[in-house]
C-alpha cells in the first residue's frame, strides 16, 4: 500500500509539474508568437508600393509598406495579434482610389519587424508612434488617420493621447476595454469553455512575464483623453466574448468628440468586416466624408 501511494503520489505531482510547464510554455509562446508569412501586397493590388523601416523609441525596428494616394489624408494601418501588415492591405481598394495614401506596418514581433516582446498594445504604441512621426517627416501637412484592428486598435489608442501621436481620426475595429478583461476571455475566444478552464490561471502567471499588470491598460481611458475635435469610429461583433456589448458601449462613452459605433450582430472577434464588407465600407466612407477627411 505505500509503495502504491508513494506512486500515485509521484504521479500527481508530475502531472501538476506538466501542467505548470504547460501553462509557462502557454503565456510565453503568447509574447513571442508565430509570425505568419505576408500573403498580400498593395501592389498585387495594382497600387504603387514602396518600403520603409523606422526604430521605435525602445530600438525596435519597425518595417512596412506605404501605397502612396493622391489626396491629403495618410492613413496609418495598424493590425492585430498573430497577423501582420497584410491584415489592412484590402481596405487599399476602396481607400486609394478615393485618394488616401496607405500605410501598413508590421508591429513588434510580427511579420518582418524586429523581434521582441508582444504586450497587445501597451508596447506596441510605441510602433505607431514612431510610424506616425515618419509619416509627418514624409507628407507634412497631410491629415492623419489611424486605422486599427484589436491589439493595432488598442496601441492606435494609447498612441493618440500621448505627445507625438496626435491625429485627425480614429478607426477602431474590437479594440477591447481593458486587457485584464481582454485576457481572462482570450482562452474562451480561442477553444471555448473547456479551454478557458485549464487555462485560467494563465491570467495569474502571464503578469510576471509580461512585467506589468494587465489592469493598468484601459483603451476607455485613452479614448476618454483624446481631444473633443478627434471623430472616432469603433467596429464591434456582436458575438465578442473579448470585447462585449457592455464593454463595446463603454468604450463609446468613454468619446469625448463625435463619435460612431457599428455593430456587426453575428459576428465574433475582428470578424464583423469579413462577414459584412459592404456595411464596413459604407460605414468607413460615410465617416471619411461626414468628418471632411477625404
């Protein structure tokens, strides 16, 4: 009988030290993500491409294509977690025609950009803040817009309100409200009840990996600094478990300036422009005319 507790014992603690190593390996693999190969361009699109490379304030070098359009507006095309600069690239087609010169970058960690830490936005401002300065070194006086997708939303966000990164429009699609909330969905997101279970105490373990708390990001904060002249555009899905309905609302709150939320209902995470591209579009161009940008 000892010698059978002694091994159900050894055995239980093996499995619980597997599970921590699962867990570890979990939240670091998510600060140091696959990069996925780029699988579009702007000029597949038939649109002139050109390259750029910029080093953000903490030396990380930052790469990305312009496709240069023959009006005043610039805009600054940030993507989400797990993609690269290629996330935007189709929006080309409506937006260049209609004049606007198009920027896509890949942020840290991603696509061709240098390698470090990925923070799902906290950091990666720092991205756009050092785009958004090559973008005035290059067509000065030019409008600006930032156009962001979930963690690119959020870093377009937190970049906005700080000095360098001022700007005449936002475009925000499912950037969540806070990452602490952000995070605790994610497994949910990813593989459903189950997964969110066993993976729950990732939400314990990735603040010391990432150096910093997770409640201290809050977009509803950002958004609440921006000046009251900053129009905003905010898409959601309906079907969020990352950025719900409660917390999509608030984030609309949170606007001082004109502001616009779309809901797409049957939509999860980032999907809604996939699922109804012409209710993005309209609704993307409505905005750009309503708010004289193009």
């Amino acid at each position: 009988m000892t010698i059978f507790l002694t091994v159900v014992a050894t055995l239980a603690i093996l499995a619980a030290l597997l599970y921590v190593a699962v867990l570890i390996a979990a939240v670091r693999a998510s600060l140091y993500p696959i990069r996925i190969h780029q699988f579009v361009s702007p000029g597949m699109m038939g649109f002139p491409q050109a390259g750029f490379e910029v080093v953000t304030k903490d030396g990380v070098p930052i790469r990305g294509w312009v496709a240069k359009g023959l009006g005043d507006l610039v805009v600054v095309c940030a993507h989400g977690y797990l993609v690269n600069r290629c996330e935007w690239v189709p929006v080309a087609q409506q937006l260049v025609p209609m004049g606007a010169t198009m920027v896509f970058f890949d942020h840290r960690g991603h696509g061709r950009s240098g390698r470090a830490k990925v923070t799902l936005g906290r950091d990666e401002r720092l991205d756009v803040l050092a785009v958004l300065e090559w973008v005035r070194q290059e067509f000065p006086g030019r409008k600006v817009m930032l156009l962001g997708s979930s963690m690119g939303g959020v870093a377009c966000a937190l970049a906005a309100r700080e000095p360098g990164g001022e700007v005449d429009a936002l475009v925000l699609d499912a950037p969540f409200r806070s990452m602490k909330e952000a995070s605790d969905a994610w497994w949910l997101f990813l593989g459903g009840e189950m997964a969110a279970r066993w993976m729950r105490p990732t939400s314990w373990i990735g603040p010391w990996f990432l150096g910093f708390q997770p409640e201290a990001v809050r977009v509803d904060h950002a958004l609440s600094e921006l000046g009251p002249d900053v129009p905003v555009l905010l898409f959601f899905g309906g079907l969020d478990p990352i950025v719900p309905p409660a917390s999509a609302a608030l984030l609309a709150d949170s606007v001082k300036g004109p502001v616009q939320s779309v809901t797409f209902p049957d939509s999860t995470h980032g999907a809604g422009r996939l699922n109804d591209p012409e209710l993005f579009k309209r609704s993307l161009a409505g905005f750009l005319d309503r708010h004289g940008l193009l």
